[in-house]
C-alpha cells in the first residue's frame, strides 16, 4: 500500500479535484490511502470567520458561512454530486455555522472550540471528494480522522497523537483497503480521548499522512504539492531554485524548520522512525520525479542540499563576566526564558557571553527586564536567519565558500551556529541582507557549477 495526501491548492477548485482523481486512479493497483487538506484557503476562511463572529457579532456568520458554503457546494454541483452529496455537505455547513453563532454570542473562542471550528474545512474536503471518486469508479471512503484510528492527546492547536494510534491506525484502515476499498482521510484533525476534537497544528495533513503511512508499514508515503518538490530555495526568492532530487529525513526536517514551507517540520517522524521513504511530488506536473526522503542519500550528492531564509528575528547578545569559569549560569539565563514561555531558535556561547535569535513575535521587555539584572543585555531587532543544509563532512569548505560570499556582498555576519545534527549551518544577517545573500549563495553553490 501507499499513501497520497494532496494539499489545500491541489484541492483549490473542481479542475484541481478532476486531476487530483486521475492521479489517484494512475496508481490504484499499489492500493493509496488518500489523505486530504480543506479545500483551498478554508481553514483560513474558517479563522477569519471566527475572529469576525467576535469582532463583529451575529451579523457577520451569515456572509463567512456563504463564503465556505460556496466553495464546497459549488464544487459539488460543478463536479455533477450535488443531488446525492449536498444534503451531507448542508448538515456540516449548518452545524459549523451553529458553532460560529455561539461564538458569536459568547464572544468566547478557546483553542478548543477554534480546533472544532477548522475540523470542518477537512470533513468537508474528504465528502466531496470521495464522492466525486465514486461517481468516476473508484470505491471510495471518505474517512474522519477519529473514524480512521487517530487518537491525540488534548493541547489544542498542536496535539501530539498518542502512541496508541499506532495501533488504532492499521486496525481501521488496512481491512478496508482489504475490502478493496479507498479510505479518503481528513488531514490535520483527531479527537482526545474524551471525544474532543483536535488539530495537529497549521499544515498538519502531512504528519497525519507521514503517521499512516508509518503505522500501516506502506511502502511509501507521497506528499502530494503545488511544486516540483523540495526546491533548492525559496523560488520567491531565487527564480532559478531546482528541485533537489534527494534528503534525509533529518535534512528534510531542518529545511521545513528553517522556512522551507515544503513539508510540516514534525512531518518527518514517523517516517524516519520505521524507514518508510517520503516522495514530495507536484499534483499540478505529476510527470517531474520529485524529491524523496529518505534515510540515505545517493553516492556523489551535491554537498549542499538546499538555503533557506527565516525573517523576523530578534538577536539578543548578553555579556556577563560571571560566567567565566562558573557552573549554573546558561541554566538560569535559559530558565528565565523558559519562565517567560519564549522559544530560542538558536544559540552561540563564549567564555562571557550568549548570542541567541528568537522570533520578533515574542514579547521580550519582562525577560529583558529580568537579564539585565544578570548581565550586560543587547536586543537587535529586524535580522534574519539564513540557513545551509549540506553534507556535514563539507562543512569546511561550505563555509568557505558562504563566507567568500558575503564578503563580496559586504553583508556583516552577526551571529553563526552549526547545528547539532551538524547538517545545517546558519548565520545571522540583517534582515535586508538575507534575500541578495541567499542568491548569491545560491548561485554560487547550484548555478556556478561547484
Ligand atoms: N488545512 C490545514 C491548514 O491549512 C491543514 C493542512 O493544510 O495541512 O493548515
Ligand atoms: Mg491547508
């Protein structure tokens, strides 16, 4: 068996579902699961429409429940399904917009009710979709995730599933694929153990389909995008990015890590826990090879895989003489960091002092407030990070190069970390700096033939 998840954009209208079908049909005899995401932007429509019940009250579900109403059930009536699936599609269109009018009257909306919220965009993609399988011959199901063995714990907005769904997971689904037929699963969504609904976190779907494919032993999963795969960078940024042809699951979850928006960071998990190879591929040129993550990389790879930029950092520098030669220090620097629930993303030391980057979007004056009475503290804001993921056993030569590179630029490197699983450098640069880095550094690793 494999599995196939489609995102969002490969689901945005019925010409997107017609070729997603058709890809699904190509490769039936491997027997897919198909795993999907809502239909084009609806989580995000469903956001909106929960933060304008409370902002604006009753008045507003009406016109955002008609927004995501219109999505679905005009893909059902153009897909020709209206008559047999529309009632289906009606019942959780009006139970979503029940919900919204609660929260429009309570003006309340807790993690847990916004999971429930978003939950519909995914059964809402599973029903039209299974359904426009059927009508073309395919023996579809459409699935919910709780229906197909997913069981979480209960953080809302980022559940971690329990371990149980090993289990669970191949005990729902593989006697299906038995029966010869097509479960077609929610993305993104489980339930806790008390029934509540959950979501995996933004761009969930992928893990949900990493962990099936895992659990279920398949021989593959196949992440299914809107582009040729994992890219050498961002194409916003370098026009001339190309597919990279093969990662390791542990390349593969620092690139999503570091902004590549390819694949879910926890995504790699399960896959690289049981060996079962990742393929990214491209729903809207199914032809081109894609990437595939696996455990090893083929002989003679290119040293470096791919550069990614990260923007919206804050550097904080913090010079304290007494740390030289003392125990505890790192201990109670990062603590108070921890009291004040902020993430450091990455941290260089010397003998006295501590450069870390966290994301701009935490408050830091409390935790300012409490170093400065530690140490000497220094908060540099509008810089980003800039990240190479390359062969470890290159590294030397890597730098070389990416330093030789911003000297010709004149762009100041402000900060530099090799990371512990040694396969991504990163640097520290203004934030201005960080898009002519990255195609410098580009062109030089991938476009200058080194
Ligand atoms: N629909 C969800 C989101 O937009 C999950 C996903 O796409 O993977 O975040
Ligand atoms: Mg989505």
């Amino acid at each position: 068996m494999i599995v196939m998840k489609f995102g969002g954009s490969s689901l945005a209208d019925t010409e997107r579902i017609r070729r997603v079908t058709e890809i699904v049909r190509a490769r039936l005899d491997r027997k897919p699961v198909v795993v999907l995401s809502a239909m084009g932007d609806t989580t995000d429509f469903i956001l909106e429409a929960a933060q304008k019940a409370i902002d604006k009250g009753p008045v507003s579900v009406e016109f955002s429940l008609e927004k995501i109403s219109e999505t679905h059930l005009t893909a059902s009536k153009e897909l020709g399904l209206s008559a047999s699936l529309t009632p289906c599609l009606r019942d959780l269109l009006s139970e979503l917009g029940s919900l919204l009018a609660g929260v429009s009257l309570t003006k309340e909306l807790t993690a847990r009710t916004r999971d429930c919220l978003v939950s519909f965009g995914e059964r809402l993609s599973v029903r039209v979709a299974a359904s426009y399988f059927q009508s073309t011959g395919i023996n579809a199901r459409a699935l919910d995730a709780w229906d197909a063995g997913f069981i979480s714990d209960s953080n809302f907005g980022a559940a971690e599933l329990l371990s149980e769904s090993w289990q669970t997971i191949p005990k729902s689904l593989l006697p299906l694929l038995d029966e010869g037929i097509i479960p077609v699963v929610t993305g993104f969504i489980a339930k806790d153990a008390a029934g509540a609904v959950t979501t995996l976190g933004r761009g969930g779907s992928d893990l949900s389909a990493t962990m099936i494919a895992a659990a279920c032993k398949a021989e593959e999963a196949q992440v299914w995008k809107d582009v040729d795969g994992i890219l050498t960078a961002d194409p916003r940024i370098v026009k001339e990015a190309v597919p990279v042809g093969a990662v390791t699951y542990e390349e593969a979850a620092e690139l999503a890590f570091f902004g590549a928006q390819v694949l879910h960071p926890r995504a790699m998990r399960p896959c690289d826990k049981t060996g079962t190879p990742v393929l990214v591929k491209n729903s809207y040129n199914p032809e081109a090879p894609g990437s595939l993550i696996s455990a090893v990389l083929p002989e003679n790879v290119h040293p470096v895989r791919a550069i990614t930029t990260r923007g919206n950092v804050t550097l904080i520098d913090i010079v304290s003489s007494r740390m030289v030669g003392q125990y505890g220090f790192l201990a109670e620097l990062f603590s108070c960091f921890a009291c004040h629930e902020i993430s450091i993303d990455m941290v260089a030391t010397s003998e006295v002092s501590v450069s870390l980057t966290l994301d701009s979007a935490h408050d830091i004056s409390a935790v300012e407030k409490t170093l400065s009475s530690i140490a000497n503290v220094k908060v540099k804001t509008n810089k980003a990070i800039v990240t190479i993921v390359g062969l470890v056993d290159r590294s030397t030569a890597i730098l070389e190069s990416a330093f030789g590179v911003c000297a010709a630029l004149g762009v100041r490197i402000q900060m530099i970390s090799q990371g512990a699983s040694k396969v991504n450098i990163s640097f520290i640069v203004d934030e201005v700096e960080a898009a002519p880095v990255v195609r410098a550094l580009h062109k030089k690793f991938f476009e200058d033939g080194n």
